[in-house]
C-alpha cells in the first residue's frame, strides 16, 4: 500500500469486515484452517489436515502398520514455530571461525564429563573398538559433541519436530521435506518396533535423538542392543550408545587402525591449493599428488598410502587452518557433513584421552 494511503488502514479492514460479516481479517492459507489444541490455545495440531491424514494411512499401508494407530498418533503432532527457525541456515555473509567452533567443545565442561562417561563404559568402549575397529575417543568425542554426555538431548516432542518439518518446511533454503517425511515414517517404525509411545520421545529440533543424536532411519539402521538386554536404549544405556556409534562409523567405512588425518603445510600457490580443495572432504588424492601440488606432509602421511583430502577451517579474518584428511576422517564426517564437526570429535577425545 502507498504510504498516503496506511492511515486509512484500520477504516478500510472495518469495513471490510462489516461487509464481509466476520471478525477476523485473518488471510486464507493455503491447508485448511488451522486446528488448535485445548490444553495448548497457540498450539497448531495437524488432526485437521487432510493430507496428513492421508500420509499416515499411506505410510501405515506401506509398513504394515496400523493406521487407526498411526493417524491417531499424527493427530496430536503440533507445529513448532522454532523447529522452522532453528532448521533454517546462518544468516548470510556469517564468516566461519575454527577456533571459536572447537572452543564451544573442547571445554573443561565437556572434558570432565567425557572423563566420567568413559570411566563409567570402559568395558563398553572396548568392545566396541575390538568389534568394529573404532577407537574409543572418537566414539566419546562424538557424545561429548552431539549432547554432552547426555546432559542435553533436546527438549521437542520428536514427532512434532519431524511433523513440522516434513508437512510445512520453510521456505528460504532448499526444501527438504521429503527426507523429513522419511524420518517420520521410520520413526513410526522405530516406535511400533521397540513399543514406544510416539508422542512421548523427545530430541533436536531435527528429530535427533539420544546420546549420540540418532534420526530415526540411523537408530532403525544401526543402533544395537549391545548390553543384550532385548531392547535398543540410545537414550540410558550407555553401552547400546557406545555399541551404535561404533557400528554406524563402521557401516560408513571406518577402517581400523588408520589415523582420522595428518599436519600439512598447504601450497602457497593458489592455483595449486585450490586444485586440492576442489573435492572438498572427499579423499582424493595420493601423498605423491599431495606433494606435486606443493603441499608438505610429515613421514606418517607420505608413507600410508591413503588417499587424502585437503581439509581447511576458516578462522574468521585470520589465516585458515589445514589439515590433510583420511578416509577416517571422511567416516567421522558421515554423522554430520561437516569438517568443523569432526575436528571437534576428533580434538575433544584426544583431550578426554589426555586427561585419563
């Protein structure tokens, strides 16, 4: 509306709405009109949608499930404004920062709580890295990253974390509510499986859950009954926590006794250093290609083989950091597409280890 015209603003909606014989201006959305529960009046519940509904049966033919049971459940799944907020990206031009990352993570908090859950699942830990490779400091590191040992492990009901974003992803990033609506189906899975109620779990604003912040295709997929108690807890037991990271790392190609990567010296040519960057995490390169790019390596590194990646870390308006990544670290990055992360296990369990 021009600006002459805003102080006729509030005449103009009166009239309207006298004309229209209604109380409220509100504008016509797209799905049918919201439902709002009784014990919450702000709370949108998703009863009221059709195409829900209609997800639930089909998702419940497709399982095998009951869809009296799985409707029933979707209809108390309520929208959760944050859930749209928190998934969405940094705002743009948020320059990235290593050193402020890893000091969110390798922390006295964090380190004294690693010391104790690994006193408290020593046996678990080595089990664990006996059966699939995987080193007990990594597995603490990625609990002491994802919840802090179970200190926090998200507060939203999971499936109106994952009703959100599977029925009204925001707009303003790429939509991926196709993969939440993956998630919802084997959440419903994972519940009917283990005897779950569905409205009674809670994790990230994502729909992670547990210790180690397994979505629901993740838990269904590799989470184990390590203790052999009958029943998969990602949530209280320690050893199924300890037993599921180790097994999912070595699902994504964790291979045993090889280093998560090296120091290097990255080129200083530019042409060169790009070139290296180009796969980004993905390990691509041999030492001697490292080399005849112009990139220094330490006798470890010229001497195993592997295939590496360059991986550098913004350090905000300092010089980046460098580090040559191996296969391994590629597994690490395979619980959270990020190399910033996987430092951040991988530095915080040596530190935890440091300190044993």
């Amino acid at each position: 509306m021009p600006p002459r015209f805003r102080p006729l603003l509030p005449a103009l909606l009166a009239v309207a709405c006298l004309l229209a014989g209604v109380a409220d201006a509100t504008p016509k959305k797209k799905h049918p009109a919201p439902v709002r529960a009784e014990d919450a009046p702000d709370a949108v519940i998703y009863g009221g949608r059709d195409d829900v509904m209609r997800f639930g049966a089909e998702l419940a033919e497709r399982q095998g499930l009951d869809a009296a049971w799985v409707q029933s459940q979707l209809a108390e799944s309520r929208y959760i404004p944050n859930v749209a907020k928190f998934i969405m990206p940094p705002p743009a031009g948020t320059a990235k920062n290593w050193a402020a990352y890893r000091s969110r993570f390798v922390e006295p908090k964090r380190i004294r709580a690693g010391l104790a859950f690994w006193r408290d699942n020593e046996k678990w830990l080595a089990r664990a890295e006996e059966l699939y490779g995987v080193p007990a400091e990594i597995v603490v590191g990625i609990v002491g990253v994802e919840t802090i040992y179970g200190q926090q492990m998200g507060g939203f009901r999971v499936i109106d974390a994952l009703a959100t974003l599977a029925f009204d992803f925001p707009t303003g990033r790429r939509d991926r509510s196709g993969f939440f609506r993956d998630e919802l189906e084997q959440y419903f899975v994972l519940c009917h499986s283990e005897a779950v109620d569905p409205l009674a779990l809670r994790g990230s604003y994502a729909g992670a859950m547990g210790m180690g912040q397994f979505m629901p295709s993740s838990w269904n997929r590799y989470a184990v009954d390590f203790d052999g108690d009958g029943r998969v807890d990602l949530h209280a037991s320690g050893a199924d926590v300890v037993g599921s990271i180790a097994h999912y790392l070595a699902e994504f190609g964790w291979q045993r006794g090889m280093p998560t990567h090296f120091d290097v010296a990255a080129p200083v040519d530019v042409a060169d250093r790009a070139a290296l960057l180009v796969p980004d995490i993905v390990p691509s390169f041999t030492p001697q290609e490292f080399i005849a790019h112009g990139a220094a390596l330490p006798a470890a590194a010229r001497e195993s083989g592997d295939k590496l990646a360059l991986i550098e870390l913004q350090n905000g308006d300092a010089a980046p950091s460098y580090v040559a990544g191996t296969p391994n670290f590629y597994a690490v990055t395979r619980y959270n597409w990020s190399s910033y992360y996987a430092l951040a296990v991988i530095e915080l369990g040596q530190a935890v280890k440091a300190m044993r």
